[in-house]
C-alpha cells in the first residue's frame, strides 16, 4: 500500500518544485529603477537583501573598488570576475556600466548586480540587491565580496 503512494506523492512534489520555480520567475520583473543616475545607483530599500556602494547605513554599505589601470583594462577583468561566477547572465555592458542577473541555485531567485565605473576618481561603485524578499541570508554581501576579492587579486 506505501509503495503504491510514494510515486504519486513524489510526482506532484516534483510537479509543485518546477510550478513554483516558474511562478517566482514570473513575479520578480525587473526593476525600472537599474542602472546610474548623476554618478549613483537608487537608493538600497530599508530591507537587508540589498548592499551599495553609495549607501551610508551600515547594514546597506560596502566600499567601492579602485583601479588604477585603464578603464578598459578594469572594465574586461571585472568581465572575466562576473562571468566566471555560476548562474549569471549579463543584461547590459556599456563603456561606463554593468548590469548582471544572478539566480539562486534552487528557486532561481534574481539578484542584480551592477558595476559603475567612475574613471575620474579610479573607483568601481557596486550594488547587488534581490529582487523579491525580504532578508537574503547575507547573500548579496558575500557575493559582492568574493567579486572584490577576485577582482583585486587580477581576476
């Protein structure tokens, strides 16, 4: 009688796995609110799940990246950082600017993640923040860290 259950039982667990993968693919749209406005990113909302360069609070900042090569130079080994990095698609790479999407292993869940390349002041200004969700485990953080240690160390 148990075996007869575990099938069907498994089979609309995994039904119900990939029907919820696909909703929250469905309900995380992207945020018109990407990309640099006057040299800076939009603010970080007051939730955890988001780290800035140009956020002031504690719980929200991270320091800037500097570079002291050419802007190309700092622009293609922040490239070659991004893509070797599981799970990301860049969405936009413009002379000054990179927008990347990063997805969580299991539910797929998107971060984004953007680059800001102030060539006058050699510095490389960040933002990694969750689409949906409140708290993110410190995900977003770890993320950007590991990307500056690379980046540091020459890709």
């Amino acid at each position: 009688m148990m075996r007869k259950l575990i099938v069907p039982i498994l089979v609309v667990v995994l039904v119900g796995f990939f029907v919820l993968r696909w909703v929250v693919q469905k309900v995380s749209p992207v945020p018109q609110s990407l990309g640099v406005e006057n040299g800076r990113f939009s603010p970080c909302p007051s939730s955890p799940n988001c780290v800035s360069t140009f956020a002031s609070d504690e719980p929200h900042h991270i320091d800037p990246l500097t570079f002291s090569v050419s802007l190309p130079e700092a622009k293609v080994r922040m490239y070659n950082v991004i893509t070797a990095m599981p799970r990301v698609h860049v969405i936009s790479n413009t002379p000054n600017y990179i927008h990347a999407e990063y997805r969580s292993a299991l539910w797929r869940f998107v971060d984004d993640v953007e680059f800001y390349f102030d060539e006058e002041n050699g510095l490389i200004q960040m933002k990694s923040a969750s689409r949906l969700g409140y708290a993110d485990g410190g995900v977003n953080r770890a993320r950007m860290k590991k990307i500056a240690a690379q980046f540091e160390n020459g890709g």
